[in-house]
C-alpha cells in the first residue's frame, strides 16, 4: 500500500471519527441548567423542558401553537440547538422556518429534528472505551457464532 492511500485511509477514519464525536455530542443529554425551558411569552413558563434533542422533538408535540411562535421569532430554538447542542446546520434549517401557520411550523419543526436525529443516529456508534471491553466483546461474538 503507497504512503498516499494510507494517508487518505487514515484521513477517512479521522473523518468518520471527527462525525461520531459530533454526533454523540448533538444527542447528548444536557444538565437542567443547560435544558431547553418553554415558554407562551415573556414571564409566562409552561413548565416544560428538554435535555436532549430526542426530548426537544417530544416537547414539540405537544406544547401550545403560541410557544412554538414566540420562540422561533425570537430565534430562541436556533440558538440553543447551535449554542448548547452544538448542531449549526440545524440551527440553520430551523431558522428557514417561517412562523405563519402554526400548524405548519409545529409540523415543520419536527420534521426537520426527526430527519436530523436519523441521519445523527445513523452516523452515531458507541465507541470502545477499553481494550478488555473489546478483547470481551470479540470474544463473546464469536463464542456466539
């Protein structure tokens, strides 16, 4: 094999590697301090929240028309999901949205987290975090084989 393939199969892997860790880290759980809180209006909380981008798409489901509205015109989604989950594309296509139709926007929003929470999930794997995990887990596979 040159030194050039093995570069780039090298790169390749640090690529795929580099997508993981993005990955786990968009679909992460988040502590309550860095929770999504839902509101209808300013001083007017709902008492809902989300931890994680999974918890978020629930939420969306079933919180009032007017909170959906009075976060996306102040960006508040965009903002989070880029700042704390650390998802620019996301953020991106939210901010796409427009918050005429409230039935629209409900629908829209989780359309777009659900794709992207499968094409995350996709390109998410758990990673080994020692050698006798994976010295164990060859082992009981082919045990099993």
């Amino acid at each position: 094999m040159s030194p050039k393939t093995q570069k780039t199969r090298k790169t390749q892997k640090d690529r795929k590697l580099e997508v993981n860790k993005e990955a786990t880290k968009i679909l992460r759980t988040v502590s309550d301090e860095e929770a999504f809180y839902f509101y209808e209006a300013v001083g007017k909380p709902t008492g809902q929240n989300a931890k994680s981008l999974s918890g978020f798409l629930e939420k969306i489901s079933s919180v009032k028309s007017e909170s959906l509205l009075f976060h996306l015109q102040r960006e508040d989604f965009q903002k989070w999901i880029r700042k704390t989950l650390g998802d620019s594309k996301l953020a991106r296509e939210i901010g796409k949205l427009s918050s005429s139709n409230r039935e629209d926007v409900r629908a829209n929003i989780h359309s777009i987290i659900e794709k992207r929470i499968r094409k995350l999930s996709e390109t998410s794997q758990p990673l080994l975090v020692s050698e006798d995990l994976a010295v164990a887990f060859l082992g009981s596979k082919s045990l099993n084989s």
